[in-house]
C-alpha cells in the first residue's frame, strides 16, 4: 500500500492524497441493489461476517501455512487449500488496498500473482450463489487498480469456497464495460451542480 493511501476499516474508508475517494464496493452500489436489494439484512450480514472470516484465515494460511479456525468456516478454508495444492500459485499481492491515481478510486485486492504460470487477480468468495456480473465487474475494477501501476494482468478469476471443501473457478472476461457504466453513474451522483442549473 502507498503512503498516500490509508484505509480506515471502520466505515470501510479510503483517504489518497488527503481526500476521500470511494471504493469498488461504492461504485458498484448501483449493481449490488440489483442483486442484494430483496434479500433479508440478517442474512447479508451473517454472509459478509463468515467471508470476513474466511479471508483472514485465508491470509494467515497463506502467510504461515498453517491455520486454527473455527468449526463453522473449516471447509471454506479445506477448500482454498485444496485450491492452493491442485494449481501452480506464487503470490505478490495479499489482501492489499490500491488508488488509482486518476480515477480516484481504490479498492482492496484479495490475491494477484501467478496462477498456473499466469499474471492473475483472484477474487476470493463464499456465497452459495456467485452474482456473475457483479463480480466480473469488481474484478476489472481491480484490474484497473494494477494498470495504473503498470502490471499486466493475464487472467481474472473468481474463487468460490464452498463449505463442503470444494471450491469452483471462475475464469471471468477482461472487460470493464459494467465497471465503467458504474463508475460514470457515481461521478454523475457525486458531481457538485451549479445553483439554478441542472447541467
């Protein structure tokens, strides 16, 4: 992570160059409605509470190859093992947040590095259902993160952990047609408009 960058987990903030600048989750807000929108709070809750989870012992997995976990998220993380034992993995980048410097945006990255001898963003899951468009849109949002930092991103994929200890991959298009359609609706919403005038 830059110096310029911070990340404040309470209320899921991120300040660059001394400014608030929203985060992928933010701008795809007009697509998780979509998806999310008539799905009970208590349930979407106790699902971001487990991934939470998840990911952090995911983290600690891949940091120390070892890890104690609770009853209830043990075969999510059976199944990232799995994962990291059938393919060729070599990460650079673990849960790390980025800006980019243009767009000003920022997000923060689950896993990239080379899969099966590719340059590849993965994005780590643990819905029962995966919401196709909504991801392939998260990860070009990532992918464009990388590109302004000049790394070639080969593949996106999204790795979905099941609690059974299987997990399913998800090869996801390079294409931030929906990311952008997004990004553009935000900047619209957000633009400050002159008095007396609707431009």
């Amino acid at each position: 992570m830059t110096q310029r960058l911070k990340f404040y987990d309470e209320g899921h903030i991120y300040e660059y160059r001394n400014q608030v600048i929203p985060s992928v989750s933010e701008i795809l807000r007009f697509m998780s409605r979509e998806v999310y929108g008539e799905i009970d709070k208590y349930i979407l809750d106790h699902a971001a509470e487990r991934g939470t989870a998840v990911h952090k012992a995911a983290v600690e997995l891949d940091l120390h190859g070892t890890v104690e976990c609770d009853e209830e998220i043990f075969g999510y993380l059976e199944a990232y093992a799995k994962f990291l034992r059938e393919h060729e993995v070599h990460w650079d980048i673990i849960e790390r947040a980025f800006a980019h410097p243009k767009l000003l945006y920022a997000g923060t990255i689950d896993r990239a590095g080379l899969v099966d001898g590719f340059y590849t963003i993965v994005d780590i899951k643990t819905n029962c259902a995966i919401k196709k468009p909504l991801v392939k849109a998260q990860l070009n949002g990532y992918r464009k993160l990388l590109q302004a930092r000049r790394k070639r991103v080969e593949r996106l994929v999204c790795l979905q952990l099941r609690p059974d200890g299987k997990y399913r991959f998800y090869p996801t298009a390079i294409d931030d047609t929906e990311f952008m359609a997004c990004y553009k609706i935000h900047a619209a919403m957000s633009k400050r408009q002159k008095r007396g005038k609707i431009e």
